[in-house]
C-alpha cells in the first residue's frame, strides 16, 4: 500500500478520473481489492462521515483486503495516533457493510 502522502495524490488521481497505466491499475488493485474505477463507485455512492477523506477510505479497503496488524498499517499509514486510523478505518467498514449488497452489485452489472 503506498504511504499516507501518496494516498492523498492516488486517490485525488482516481477519482478525477486520470488515467493509471496497467501497471499502477494492478497495483491499486492488490493494495485494496478494488479496481479504481470500483473506488471511484463506493466514494461516489456511500455517504461517509463527514470528515473521512479519500484516504481514509483507502485505509478502510486495505485493512479489509490485508487484514494487517494494527502496529503494521500505522507504519503504512505513516501516522502514530492508534486511535485515528481505529475511527475511520471503523467508520469506513460499517459503512461499506451497510451498502455493499448495492456497491457489489452495481459494480458487477458493469
């Protein structure tokens, strides 16, 4: 998963629509098991709090994919408060739990 910093410029990228190369598109893709173009669905469609960020976000489908220890995805994150990276990666898995029959289905009738 790439580093706090670069999670605010990737995810900017994706959901402007910028075009990623095959490669960064695969990388995207074994980081958080989504496709950016899925990404861009879930942010588009799940009304998160209001003060989770793309990249808080991106914590959430990395913690979800990866299943990492907490001490793991702090350094990934590159943020030291336990308790920060807790409250939106918590926020952001109920609220992908409560809308996923409609993201999941929606993103396969593409």
């Amino acid at each position: 998963m790439p580093y706090n910093s670069d999670l605010r410029v990737l995810s900017h990228e994706v959901l402007n629509g910028t075009f990623l190369t095959e490669e960064e598109t695969e990388k995207f893709r074994a980081g958080f098991g989504v496709s950016p173009a899925v990404f861009r669905h879930i942010w588009n469609t799940v009304t998160f709090h209001k003060k989770t960020k793309p990249k808080h976000a991106l914590w959430g489908l990395n913690f979800l994919k990866t299943y990492a220890t907490e001490h793991n995805r702090l350094g990934v994150a590159r943020i030291k408060s336990r308790k920060t990276l807790r409250r939106h990666v918590t926020r952001v898995v109920k609220k992908l739990a409560k809308h996923m029959p409609k993201v999941v289905s929606r993103s396969c009738a593409k």
